[in-house]
C-alpha cells in the first residue's frame, strides 16, 4: 500500500501578519540587491565612458593622448596588477570560509584591504605626480573623472572590506551561504571594482 | 539560464575571464599598433555576447550530487507545470508507486511571464498560478488513492530539480510537458539536460491537455 508525505499548501492557515517573503532559489535577497546597485553603478561608468569615447571618437585629436599629455603606462599597469591580485585573494578569503578556515578568511580580507589600500595610495600619488589636473582641457577632465570616480569605487570597497574584516576577527562568520554573505557581498562589490578597473585601464591608458 | 552572477565565485571567474582577455588586448597593443587592440577588444565582445546568448538559451549541463533516501520507501520526484493535471500524469504517477511504499513530491515551477521578469525575481503572479496548479494536482493525486507533497520551484526546471533533490533524495524523476510542438521546455531541451546532469531514472510524460479536456471527448 502506498504511503505518504504530508499534502502542503495550507500550513499557513493560521498564520498572522503580513505573508512570509518568498526566498527563490535562484538568488537571495542580499546577493540581488547587490547586483542591482552593481547594474546602477555600469550605468555610471557607462556615462564617463561615453564622455570618454565622444572625446576620443568624435573631437579625434592627431594623438592620443592628445599633445602635451603623457600617462604613466607602466606605473598605471603594476596598479592594475595589484587591485587584480586582490581578486585572487579576495576570492580565497570566501572559499576559506566555506571550508570553516576562519584564518584564512582573516589573512585573505586582510591583504585585500592592504592590495586595495596600495591601489588607491599608488593612484593618489600619480595624481600628485602627473604633472596635469581635471581644469587642463576636455582630457584632464575625463582622465580624472573616470580614475577618480573608480577610485571612490575602491574607497567604498575598502570601507566595506574593513567591516568585513572587522567582523571576521570577531568570528562572525561561518561555512554556511548564509552564514558569511557579509563577505560574500562585499566580495562580489569588490570584483566589480577590479573588472571596472581593468576597463578603465585598457581603455584610457592603453588603446 | 544560470545566473552568470549568483555567487563570488562566478564574480570572481569574471574577473579572471575580462583579466585574461585585458592581457592579450594589452600584448598585442604593446606589439603592435593600438588599432589592432581596438580590433581584438571588437573580436572579444562579439565572441562573449555569442556565448551569452547561446547560454541563455539553456541551462549549461552540469553533474548534481544525488543522495538516496534509506527508508525503505520508493521516492518519485514530478516536475511538471500547466500538465501538472493532466489525467496522463496522474496515471504514470500511479503506475510509478503501485504496490510499493512511495513518497511523492510534485514540484511545479513557477514560469515567469518575461525574461525581465526572470530576472528581477518578479515572480508573484507566477508563484500563485502556480501554487493553484499544484493544489488541483495534489488533489487529483488524492483523488487516486496517493498522498504527495507540493513545492512551487524556479521558474528554470532544471534548476527546480536540482534544488528539489537537495531536500528530498528521489529515486526516479518524472517530467510532464506539452506535447513536442507546443512545449517551450522540449523547445529549450530540459529533459536532455536533465537525464545528463541527472544519473536517475527519468521518465518523460507527454500530457495534452487539449485531448484529455472535456470539449474534445
């Protein structure tokens, strides 16, 4: 004779209050709102670069960068290979985690914060250095405001690290998804960061 | 389609997918001339908005862990939606349980309208045609003699599986569509993705509603 499981659909007859949010599976809440900003942050980027662009395509000065600018390739491009190791560490901070290796997530958010914070110390320093500012013509403009609105981007994404990090030391994360989406979140904040950056790089200092 | 953001992780491929591509538009400026990065930059977004498309045409196969249930009763996972009552469903379900001790869970996946929809998890309406399906269902299979359990499920049914069988260990999978001209889930292969993602037995339940309804007998 067959039996059964119990039949659902009414467990919530005698339930008060408003309805229970519905969880999908494909995403939890957390992880879509980041997304979301994320998509509102493109669409940011997606102006200065259009600036950019309509500066580069359609004013086309003879060079680029256009006479008397130079940018510092090389200095630029070990920038970039830090904020990108920063991914990679990033990243092993979370998968420690999901192996319960509470010191591996300290040690890979700490020197994710110490990458992201050289970054930004680099950045600042080839500000200072550059020898042109945001007032020198269309291209300084659009050169300091796209490294600079990517670099209040890292800034945020240090702000968020640090609670991040804060919280690790004080063990409030564990194994379980839901249990560390206080670094999953910011992590996933953070690789936007980078991939912003590599854009930004290919496309100001390198094409 | 599986959400190419869902996790750090996937973020993180991300970043080592564009980083990858970010050296070689590098190298090859460096080499040779700008234009030629330009070019490949060009090449690159062409062949990733290729691959975006044909991923969003399905679910990219992969292997689910499957665990088994260890009591001693036959564990029959139905994904099905519109067809969840079709009179063809209810009959195989019973013909898949008859004389054994079965636990039945019936997940019905709640279709979004849109693909907008999809993604922006707007999936309210569809959850309650849904539920309304589920609970006919349940009743039908009542009706034959058999209890089972309900669950709305993601609107991907490949998805729907696979999160099903993390709670409840089935020991067959039977999935119900339209027949082959008018099912979108035949159309987009979920049956083939879920017997290679899947090592269960799965039976697939052509059910036509239009046939089994009243006016047409």
């Amino acid at each position: 004779m067959e039996s059964a499981t119990v039949a659902v659909g009414h467990a919530d007859e005698h339930h008060h209050g408003p309805p229970e949010a519905h969880d999908s599976s494909r995403i939890d809440r957390q992880t879509l709102g980041i997304l979301l900003f994320i998509v509102s942050e493109i669409m940011l980027f997606g102006a200065f670069f259009a600036a950019y662009f309509f500066l580069r395509v359609v004013v086309d000065p003879p060079t680029w960068p256009p006479e008397p600018f130079e940018l510092p390739v090389a200095i630029a491009g070990m920038n970039t290979a830090i904020l990108v190791s920063s991914s990679f560490t990033m990243h092993y901070a979370l998968e420690a985690i999901r192996k319960g290796n509470h010191a591996g997530l300290k040690l890979g958010l700490v020197v994710t914060w110490l990458l992201g914070a050289t970054f930004l110390f680099i950045q600042i320093n080839e500000y200072v250095n550059i020898g042109f500012s945001a007032r020198d013509y269309g291209f300084g403009s659009i050169f300091y405001g796209l490294t600079g609105l990517h670099g209040a981007h890292v800034f945020v994404g240090l702000a968020l690290l640090t609670f991040a990090t804060i919280r690790a030391f004080r063990g409030h994360f564990g194994p379980a998804a839901k249990d560390h989406l206080g670094v999953e979140v910011p992590g996933i904040y953070w690789h936007f960061v980078d991939v912003m950056w590599i854009i930004v790089y290919v496309s100001v200092y390198i094409l | 389609m599986h959400n190419p953001l869902r996790s750090e992780a996937d973020a993180f491929r991300w970043v080592v997918i564009i980083g990858a591509g970010a050296i070689a538009i590098i190298a090859l400026t460096l080499l040779t001339r700008p234009v030629f990065g330009v070019i490949l930059t060009a090449a690159l977004l062409g062949f990733g908005a290729g691959v975006a498309y044909r991923s969003a045409r399905g679910t990219l196969p992969r292997d689910l862990d499957i665990s088994r249930g260890g009591d001693g009763r036959h564990r029959l996972l139905v994904i099905a939606n519109e067809t969840v009552v079709g009179g063809a469903l209810i009959e195989e379900i019973r013909n898949r349980t008859r004389g054994r001790q079965s636990a039945i869970l019936v997940v019905t996946p709640a279709l979004t309208a849109s693909r907008a929809a999809h993604w922006a998890s707007d999936v309210d309406e569809a959850m309650e045609l849904a539920r309304q399906r589920l609970e006919l269902s349940l009743i039908e299979i009542e009706r034959q003699g058999l209890k089972a359990r309900g669950e709305i499920g993601d609107s991907d049914p490949n998805v729907a599986i696979e999160d099903a069988l993390g709670g409840f260990p089935a020991d067959e999978i039977v999935i119900s569509t339209h027949p082959p001209e008018r099912s979108r889930w035949l159309e987009q292969g979920v049956v083939e993705r879920a017997r290679e993602q899947v090592d269960l037995p799965i039976t697939h339940v052509v059910v036509d509603l239009s046939a089994e309804s009243p006016a047409s007998r």
